[in-house]
C-alpha cells in the first residue's frame, strides 16, 4: 500500500461529517501539534500560517472537487496553489570526497512555510501520479480527500467499506420502492 501523500491529510482536516455537520481540525491544537510534529514545523509555525492554511486547503479541495465531478479544473485554483509554490529550495548537495566517492551533504534547512510546503507536496504528488489519481469521496456527507491506488484508478469511495457500502444500500432501496 502507498503512502498518502501530507496534502491528504491536510486537506481532511476539515471533516465533513454529513451535509450540516463540519469540523475543522486545523482550529485543534492536539490536531495541530501531531501535524506540525509530522510535517516537520512547530506548533507556532503552523498557528502563524493558519490564514494562508486555510486558504490552501480550500483551493486544492476545489481542484479535488472539479476532478472528481466535473473531470476539470477552474484556472483560478490552480493559479492560486502555483503562486504558493516557489522555486526548489537545495537540501542536498552533490560533493567529491577525499576517495572521489560522490557523498550528499545538507547545504540548507527547511525554508518552506507550512503552506509552502504542503503546496510542494500537492504539486509533487500531482506531477508523480497524476491528478486524477486524487479524488474527494462520491459520497456528498463524506467528501474525504483520497489517494486513488487501484489498478484502473476507478475508485469512486474514500471506503467501499463505509460510503461504498452506504451508496450501495441507497440504489438497492431505491430500486426496491420504484419496483413496487
């Protein structure tokens, strides 16, 4: 099984949990300490960048969102994320050793901002696996960010398990009432 890349978790934590109902865990500071411990940033780092996080999320959520319905993408959104993104930042850098072995060296710490960075990763991933390799659920109560990793890139569900099986169950009773 593949990783996710962070931009999916990132963009699922705003938690949809039916159409009424929306958590937003980027406003929990246990939420926002165990990402900024994973993304490799502070607890502050994160807090500082929240506006610029928020805005993010909604932008690559749109992308997600016209992919997974509409199989486009508004310019707008992308203009946004690619104006996050800045040129590469070396961490690593080629040198010659004393036996002429080619070793790496840390030439830089991260610069990235939060947002930066979790922007990087959405173009990374993209480029890497294609756009419509990442979906948002096709359940309208779900709406969870998803890496597709099936052979076909067919999957529709963030969980066949849960919303596959709830879609599922909808289309069997709706089928039964138009029968009778």
């Amino acid at each position: 099984m593949v990783d996710s890349p962070f931009f999916v978790k990132f963009v699922n934590s705003l938690h949809i949990s039916s159409i009424d109902t929306r958590t937003d865990h980027l406003h929990d500071p246990s939420y926002l300490s165990r990402r900024a411990n994973e993304w490799g940033f502070t607890d502050t780092e994160l807090t500082e960048d929240m506006n610029s996080l928020l805005a993010l999320r909604t932008a690559i959520r749109n992308v997600l969102f016209q992919v997974s319905r509409q199989g486009t993408v508004e310019p707008e959104d992308l203009a946004f994320i690619n104006s996050v993104i800045k040129p590469e930042v070396r961490l690593l850098e080629l040198i010659a050793s004393e036996k002429t072995i080619v070793e790496t060296k840390t030439t830089k710490e991260n610069t990235y901002s939060p947002h930066e960075f979790l922007a990087h990763d959405f173009a990374r991933s993209v480029a890497h696996y294609g756009i419509k390799r990442f979906k948002l659920c096709a359940n309208d109560t779900c709406l969870w960010a998803f890496h597709d990793t099936s052979k076909n890139g067919s999957k529709k569900w963030c969980s066949s398990a849960a919303c596959g099986n709830t879609d599922k169950v909808r289309r069997f009773r709706e089928r039964k009432k138009n029968a009778t």
